[in-house]
C-alpha cells in the first residue's frame, strides 16, 4: 500500500500564520505606540512583513502610502512632534522648487524645551510656534500653510519661495472648470512674515512676497511666469478668463496678456496623447477665432540660464505692437 500524504505544514516565512494587522495600521506608518493602542504584540510588530523605517516606526510591505499617511507615524510618537519645512509643504501639497523636491528627509520640530527630534532620516527643529500655527490635518500633527511656508525660507532661495506661495494661495472663480480654494491668502503670508521678524530667511520671504500672484495652478507656471519677469517683459495676468459669443466662458490660458490678446498654454506632461493633442488644437483654434494669440510653451522652454520661454513671447509681444 502506498504510503499516505503528509500533512503539508507552512513555514512561518511565509506569513500564513501572522495576525492580520487592524486594517488602519496597514493603511501607512503606525508607530509602536499607535501598534500597542490597537492590541497588537511586539511579536507581530517585528515580522517580516514590516519594514522599520526608523526606530519604533513600522510600515507594512505592501503599503504604497505617500503624503500624510507615510508621515503620520513621526507626530505620533509622542505629543510634542510636528511636521514642518519640506515635510508639512508635501503634506499641502505644496509645489516645491527643483531643489526642495529632492529633499526626502523628514522634517520634525518641537517647541524650544523638548529634546531635538533625533532619528534615522529625521532632521530635527526647535522652533517657537504662535497660537494656530499648529494643526491637526489628515491625520498629522503639522504647521499651519502659512507657517509652513514661512520656514521654507531657511531653506530655499526667493523663486522657490515664489513657487510654493503661489501653489498655497492658488485659486480659481466659478467660471473655471475646476473652481478651487486657497489652503492660505497671500494676506495670510504678509502677516506671518511680520509675526516672525527675525526668523531665519526673513528676509528672502519678505521679497518673496512682491512676487507671489493668485492664479498659478503648477511650478512650470510659476516659473514660466518668474523668467518673464526677470527678463524684464511685462507680466501676465493670471486667472484671466476668455468669454465666447454666447457670454459664457470658453477659455483658460494659464497666463495672458490681454492689452496685446496674447495667451500663453503651458503643455506638460499628458499633452503628447493623441487625444489631448486634438483638444490643444481645437483649443488653439478657438483662440484665432476670438482674435486671440496663443503661444504654446514646453517643458524645453524653460530650461537653461536664458530660457525659451522668453524669446517666443517677446517675440509676439512685439508682433502685436508692444515695445519696451
């Protein structure tokens, strides 16, 4: 008689034995102490499906978390931490200029009395907060919009400031397609600087603020809009809005000029499709039939020291009679 089947047993490396973690802890970082709080041992918290990222900071293999859901773990390991500078500005969503996106560390801060923040990947701050500057948003314990603007300015030169301030004051009317609210006014940034007079980068933030505009919807706009600027043509409008025959709105550029009726399209990424290909046509035919000029602008165009972008509108700006 054949020997019968052996029992088919499951080594422990391959999980088929581990607790299933409660469906929030697996949702992003959980700390140890969050981990603790929902009844999970210390057993199950140091399996291989979980990566420790930092001391007493746990993430599940297969959490593709990003913004405040990876971040949340950090104010959660004690009362005291707060995301700020590069971290909280991510949190907001905040556009960040070429050298601050690549800034990955994460940033804590405490108030002048605690202990500096002091952990793998963890750049610590002691910093004094006024009464609303710090928040609870989407789970995380975080600087207030304007505040994590403010503190940028240790870190970043005057057009980087510009790019994140016009992300954070953004916003669209009704008669866009995709009405938005500002997560801060530009009013809002005035008064912050002026609470913190002597803060580090004081000064580039204070120049930051001539410059910063309601309208711009990405970097690439800021920075389309700032070349132009510093080379001296005049600047556009933002938010302008082109109104068709029948009185209701038919186009958005992402900037205009409308004493010349020249428009200016940023094309990014997702404008090589063949369908949005028809749409800018379409777009820029639109534009002629309303008496209109558009020029489109690439990614191409605003890189280098003397970027594309300024060529091409000085271009139709003088061929629709403006002169310096």
């Amino acid at each position: 008689m054949d020997n019968p089947p052996r029992p088919c047993r499951i080594g422990k490396n391959l999980g088929m034995h581990r607790a299933p973690l409660p469906e929030h802890l697996t949702a992003g970082s959980f700390s140890l102490r969050m981990s603790d709080k929902a009844g999970v041992t210390r057993t199950r918290t140091a399996a291989r499906d979980l990566a420790t990222v930092s001391r007493g900071i746990r993430v599940h293999l297969g959490s593709e978390a990003s913004g405040a859901a990876a971040l949340r773990a950090y104010t959660e390991l004690d009362d005291s931490s707060a995301l700020t500078h590069v971290s909280a500005a991510r949190v907001w969503r905040a556009a960040l200029g070429r050298t601050l996106e690549f800034d990955w560390r994460v940033h804590l801060s405490r108030r002048p009395g605690f202990s500096m923040p002091r952990r793998a990947n963890v750049v610590g701050h002691l910093l004094t907060f006024l009464p609303g500057e710090l928040v609870e948003y989407d789970g995380v314990r975080l600087t207030s919009p304007g505040r994590t603007w403010l503190d940028l300015a240790s870190m970043a030169g005057v057009d980087e400031l510009v790019i994140a301030g016009d992300s954070l004051v953004c916003s669209h009317g009704p008669e866009f397609p995709v009405p938005r609210e500002p997560l801060c006014t530009v009013e809002d940034l005035h008064a912050m600087v002026a609470a913190h007079p002597g803060i580090r980068g004081a000064r580039l933030a204070r120049a930051a603020l001539d410059l910063i505009r309601v309208g711009a919807d990405s970097r690439p706009e800021t920075e389309m809009r700032l070349a132009l600027v510093h080379a001296g043509l005049p600047e556009t409008e933002l938010n302008h809005v082109l109104w068709g025959v029948q009185g209701s709105p038919v186009l958005w550029p992402d900037a205009a000029y409308p004493e010349w009726r020249i428009s200016i399209q940023y094309d990014g990424v997702g404008h090589g499709d063949a369908e949005q290909y028809r749409r800018d046509i379409r777009r820029e035919a639109l534009t002629r039939e309303l008496g209109w000029l558009e020029v489109r602008i690439s990614k191409d165009d605003l890189a280098g020291e003397r970027p594309a972008v300024v060529r091409k509108v000085r271009a139709a700006l003088e061929g629709r009679g403006w002169r310096r």
